[in-house]
C-alpha cells in the first residue's frame, strides 16, 4: 500500500517531484523524492521527505548540507522517511544547503532554502559636518522596506536632496551652513514596521571671530561721531575704550551691528591716541579700533574792554560757524557771556586767563555745543546750575582756588571723572547726580565738610573714599549708586553723621564706620543687597542707629548680611533697623553696651504691617540681650523664625516685652515682641525687675485673624513677683517654668503662670 501511496504523489508532481523509474536491484535507474525543494521560515523548524526507488534492497547515502540544517538520517533502504531540522537564521541573508541522495550509479539533490531574518542596518549612526554644512551621506543596508524621518527640532536645517525610493541603498541630506558657534545635533531615523535606526548628525558650530570694518579712525580736534561695523557670531560683552575722551552712544548689543561713538573735541594743542577694544572674554577674543584725534586749533581774542567780544570776532572776519575752539584773554562781563552761547559750532573754550572769582549766574546752562571749558584760575565759586544740562560737556578741570560747588553745577553733563580740589568746603545738592562717573577723587588734605543731599545719587560710581574732613553725608547723597561696591573714610575721619538713604541701594560689599560716626540715619544703607559685611572701628561713637515705621531701617533689606556687632555706645536701635536681614545669623553686643531699648512698631494705616528692630531676621537662631535694655517693644523680633533660644546677661533691666492685638474693619491683627518666633529656651533668670509680658508677645500669627500660643518648652523667670502676663505661655502640659524657690507658689496661683503643669526652683 505504501509503495502505491508513494507512486500517486509522484504522478500528482508535489513539490516537484520526477516519475517513478523501475530499475535493478543493484542499480536503482532513479530516486525519487516527494520534494525537492525545502522551504523554512527564518525562524527555523522541522520538515519530513519520502525518498523512494526501484530496489527497494539498495543502500542508498546522503552527502553535503551545511551546519545549519541536519538530518535524521543519513543512510537507509527505498521507502524512507527523512526529517530535516532547520536552526533559527540571525544573518540578514537568506541561505541554502544542498543534500545529495546516492544510490549505486544514481543521485538526487534536495535543496533547502532559509528565508532571511528581516534587517535594517546604517553603515554609522554618526556623521559629523562642519561649520559650513554639505552633503552628509546615509549607507542603508536593508532586506525590507523602510522609510525615514528628520527630526522635528532639525528640520530647517536638515533637508532631503531626493526622492525617497524603498530599498534605496544611499540617501544623501543637505545640512545647512550654521551660522552659530555652539555645535547642534540632528536625528535621521530610518524605519520599517518593526526595525529602526537613528543617524545622529553633528554640526561644528561657527569659529567665534570678532571683525570690524576699519581698524584705524582719523579724527579731527573738534571731535565728531563714528559709526564702526561690528560682525560676530558671539555676544560683545566688553566694550572698552581706553579713553575718557571716547564716548559710546550707542549700547544695543546685537551679533552683527553697527556700534556708534562719540569722539569728543580735543582740547589740547597736542594729538591724542585712544582705542575702543570689543571683545568677549568667554572666548578670549578682542579686537581694537585705533583713534587719531588731531590737535584742537584755537582761535585766539583779547578782550580789553568788556562787552566787545562780539565786535572783535567780527571784526576778524571769521564766520562766527567757523569758530570750533576760542582761547579768550582781557576781561568779559555778561553780554560777552550771552556771545559765547551763541556760538553754535563752539567745542572748546579757554578762559583760564580771566581774572573772574565768579562766573555769571548759570551762564553755560543748556548749552547743546560745547564739549570742553578750562576755567578762570582765580575761580572760587562754581555757581548753582552752572553747567546744568550741558549734555556734551565731557571733561572740566576744576581750579584750585574753588571753594563750593552749587546746587546741580553739573547734572545733566557727560563728565566722567571729577578731581575735588582741596579747597573746596561744600558740595552743592544733586551737584554731580545722574552722571556716568567713573572715578571721583578729592584731593589730598581735603577741607570739605559735608556731602550735601543727593550730591552724586544715581551716579555710576565703582568707589570712593571719604576726605577725613568730611563730617556729614547728606541725604540720598550717594543713593542708587548702583555700582558702588567700594566705600572708604580716610584715617582721623571726622565723620558724624550719615544721613537718611546716604549709601540706600547701592552695590556695596562691606564697609567699616568710623569711629567718629554718631548717627546713622533710617535707610542709610536700606537694601543694600550686597553688604555682606558691617564693622564699627574701635571705640566707636555710634549712639543711634535709625529706623522708623515704615520700612525705613538704617539696614533694613540688607539680605546678604550675616553678622553684625553693635558698639557697646548705641543707646538706641529704631524700629525697623535690621528687619528683613534675611541671612542675619549673628548678633553681638559689645562688652557694658548702653543700649535702653529695642524698638518696634506697627502702622495704623496699614495694620498688617510692622517694623521691629531685627524683624523677619529669619537665619537668626539664637541671641543675648544685654543688661541695660529695659524694653522690647512690640514686633522687635516679630517673624524671626527660627530664633528658638532667648538670652539675657546678668543684672538685665528688663521691665517689658511688649505686645499688642488691634481690631479694625473687623479684622484682628497681633504684634507681640517675640511673636512668630518658635522659642523652645526663654532664660530670663536675670530678669528681676520685668513686671509686664503684653498680649501676644510670644505665639505663631495664624490666618483668619487668629494666632496660635506660645510653646515654650523651658522657661526661666528671675522674678519674685510674678510679672503681670496677658499671654499665654504653656501652650502644652510639657512646657517647665522655673523660678524662684520661694515664689513657686505665687506662679502656681498667678492667672496664665499657673498653666504650667511643672513649676519648679531654678536652682533645682
């Protein structure tokens, strides 16, 4: 039955299977198989064969095949079964084995073929391009399908330079030039339904240059404008010119611009040399621009009666808008004054050789022209608004035999740099205000004996050090000096007082007072954010250090101070002095310190607010009181959250620490001395004379017009008597109070001590 199951199978040719041959016995004529081509998945598996011939007594062999794919046998008699056994196929190729059959003179070959595992593969999955951008090409290696994608945040400038095809082996993408410095990175994901590959391509960033369109500029005496084009692919981050004389007009910083300076009249009769410098310091990169500016050339005029400059100049024939630099020798009186402003095209002006004490009342003001003035050497006043509003006035020598400066003598120029006679005793209010300062000097034995309101507030000072002779710094007198990092007082300072706002706002750092100073006024040096460091010179002076209700501490806001000592000479710390010193984390009193009071406050107009001596002092973690303080009044260390232990030295004066509760508009607002203050150590063993704790002097504020009290886990009372107490201490039946021994019982009877749950001696 076998041998006619096998014959129908090779009539019905399956698998391409020959006609049955009938032979010998010893030499088959044919083999016949039921396949002769085998077929696998990539994922391997097993697959049976008939083999059949004539002489079914023959002995028929099997040869070839390869490693991959084995038999289950490989000899045998007509009539066999053959089970081939395929392994899984990793390579991305597909592969064959040819099995050969022998049977006497007669073979046949069995093919077996392995389908590939599907592959996608790049020959790299980095490509670097430079600066310049080019062609980046991509090698796909694929046996499937595949499509690919750029990545979102590189599609402007990643770009396909063909048509997509499938099976493509090469794909080539434009990478456009970068016109940046910094390097930047771009994905290429090449993709089938279950296979991918990412391409990474990085593009050299821009080499950092810094160009500019003329190295060398040739400027004539009376000065003029120039415009510099500037191209960089950095930031220009310094602009530096070397001289004062230079004058950049226009600040906007662009990578490639055009940079505008002004180039102001040379009063000299000698050529000068400046560079402006632009460079980036990250990249260490700088280029220079060369200024040669001519020498200025006068026009010289001797005016032997007053009033007749006029008539002399035209008298020259010189067009008066040809006069640039004018020397002037003689005498002048005002209407020769009023000439000069006239003078439309007028730069430099020399009257160093009048014989004039005093110049006409603001006889330059408003002047749009004139760039430089020598002065009279017999000047001894400069006048209120002399030079008010003088917008080009760059440079001014001040003579020597100067002895005040009026009010706004100079706000409103272009002055830089100001060289302080010695002779000079007062400075004028807003004299040198709002001006780009870059140095301020006084000459050496100085007699100027106050700095007057506001007189160089707003102005750009980096430092300044204080004559010995000064004894007051007026109000707002160096306010908003936003670079000011650096104050100092010359030995032997003679310096009282300074007032109110006098360093408010500036970019101080540290600063050491005088011993000679006596007052500090409120925000004196309010929100300077830098000061870091405050120290009072040796035997100090200091009485009063300022404050008030509203925000006006001397050092109110001054969120980078750590540590402050105070002299043992302040009787008095105001309200609001130290609040908001947010990094405070010290606070010492001198040895016999004097100090009577630590004040605070809260405002009635506004009665959520309040201004302790060292409120919202949040690093503060610990402090002593001294001896002589007999109060602290209401919000003195209000918002102080983290003050947990309370001090006092031997023989305190301490009678009360105040507190207060306010209802308004229906409304309840609480001020208490120590109240927002998580206090776990009271210790006022040395408090013998206290006879009042005020309502809500210890406790958390809450919301809703409520507070929590206070848990104050050790408290220690140097009072027989028990003070008299409107707040509540105990909040927790954990809280010790410890008097003295024979005063335990008048606190176990006394209303709110008697909530403590342990009352004991101090000595026990």
């Amino acid at each position: 039955m076998k041998r006619l199951f096998l014959s129908a199978l090779s009539i019905m040719t399956i698998c391409s299977c020959s006609d049955r041959e009938i032979g010998s016995s010893s030499n088959p004529k044919a083999i016949f198989l039921t396949c002769d081509v085998l077929t696998f998945k990539s994922t391997g598996g097993a697959e049976t064969i008939w083999l059949y011939y004539d002489d079914g007594n023959a002995q028929w062999e099997l040869t070839g095949g390869e490693s991959w794919c084995t038999a289950s046998k490989t000899s045998g008699r007509s009539d066999d079964q053959i089970t081939f056994e395929v392994i899984e196929n990793n390579n991305p190729d597909e592969r064959n084995a040819t099995f050969i059959f022998t049977c006497g003179t007669v073979s046949k070959e069995l093919i077996i073929t392995q389908k590939q595992k599907d592959a996608l593969t790049v020959t790299s999955s980095k490509i670097e391009i430079d600066a310049n951008g080019g062609a980046a090409i991509v090698e796909v290696n694929a046996n499937i399908d595949y499509k690919y994608e750029i990545g979102k945040d590189c599609k402007e400038w990643i770009t396909n330079t063909e048509t997509r095809a499938l099976q493509t082996t090469t794909l080539s993408f434009d990478v456009a030039q970068n016109t940046n410095f910094e390097k930047r990175e771009g994905t290429i994901i090449i993709s089938s339904s279950t296979l991918s590959e990412t391409i990474t391509i990085i593009q050299a960033g821009g080499k950092p240059t810094i160009t500019v369109s003329q190295n060398e500029y040739k400027v004539s005496g009376i000065g003029e404008n120039i415009a510099i084009e500037v191209s960089s692919n950095v930031e220009l981050e310094v602009i530096k010119p070397s001289a004062d004389w230079i004058k950049e007009s226009n600040t906007q910083a662009i990578s490639a611009q055009t940079k505008s300076f002004t180039i102001y009249a040379n009063p000299t009769t000698q050529s000068r040399i400046g560079e402006i410098e632009f460079a980036n310091d990250k990249y260490n990169l700088s280029t220079k621009v060369t200024i040669n500016q001519a020498a200025a050339s006068y026009t010289a005029v001797h005016v032997s009666q007053k009033g007749t400059l006029g008539s002399l100049l035209l008298g020259t024939g010189i067009s008066i808008n040809d006069i640039t630099a004018l020397k002037i020798t003689g005498e002048l009186n005002d209407e020769d004054f009023l000439y000069i402003g006239d003078l439309q095209e007028l730069v430099n002006l020399d009257i160093s050789e009048i014989q004039l004490t005093v110049l006409p009342n603001k006889c330059f003001a408003e002047n749009e022209n004139i760039q430089n003035i020598i002065l009279p050497n017999t000047l001894t006043e400069i006048g209120d608004q002399m030079f008010l509003n003088c917008r080009k006035l760059q440079e001014i020598i001040i003579p020597q035999n100067v002895i005040s400066i009026g009010e706004r003598a100079f706000r409103g120029t272009a002055i830089t740099n100001i060289v302080i006679p010695s002779n000079v005793k007062s400075i004028g209010k807003q004299a040198f205000c709002n001006l780009k300062l870059n140095s301020l000097k006084f000459a050496p034995n100085s007699n100027l004996g106050k700095i007057d309101e506001f007189a160089f507030g707003s102005s750009s000072l980096p430092d300044i050090t204080i004559p010995a002779s000064v004894e007051i710094i007026g109000e707002y007198a160096f306010q908003y000096c936003r670079r000011l990092t650096n104050v100092r007082f010359e030995p032997d300072s003679k310096l009282t007082t300074i007032n109110t706002c006098a360093f408010g706002q500036s970019a101080i750092t540290s600063i050491e007072i005088p011993t000679s100073v006596e007052y500090i006024g409120s925000s004196a040096f309010k929100q300077c954010q830098s000061l870091t460091t405050v120290i009072f010179a040796k035997n100090s002076k200091l009485q009063t250090i300022a404050g008030s209700k509203y925000d006006e501490g001397a050092f109110a806001d001054c969120s980078s101070l750590r540590t402050i000592q105070i002299p043992a000479s302040v009787t008095t710390i105001e309200a609001g002095a130290f609040k908001g010193c947010t990094s405070l984390e010290t606070i010492t009193f001198e040895k016999d310190s004097q100090l009577k009071k630590i004040a605070g406050a809260y405002s009635i107009p506004y009665p959520s607010l309040y201004y302790g001596a060292f409120a919202n002092c949040t690093a503060l973690t610990a402090i002593t009181i001294p001896a002589n303080v007999e109060t602290i009044e209401v919000s003195a260390f209000q918002g102080c959250s983290s003050l947990q232990s309370v001090k006092f030295e031997s023989n305190s004066l301490l009678s009360v620490i105040g507190g207060k509760k306010i209802t308004r508009d229906r409304e309840t607002y609480y001020y208490g001395a120590f109240l927002g203050c998580p206090i776990k150590i009271f210790d006022a063993t040395e408090c013998q004379n206290l006879t009042s704790i005020q309502e809500c002097a210890f406790g958390v504020p809450q919301a809703a017009g409520n507070y929590r009290l206070a848990t104050i886990s050790l408290l220690k009372l140097g009072t027989i008597n028990p003070p008299i107490c409107n707040c509540k201490l105990a909040a927790t039946g954990n809280s010790v109070l410890k008097v003295p021994a024979e005063s335990i019982d008048a606190y176990k009877q006394a209303i709110w001590w008697k909530d403590f749950a342990n009352i004991s001696a101090l000595d026990e």
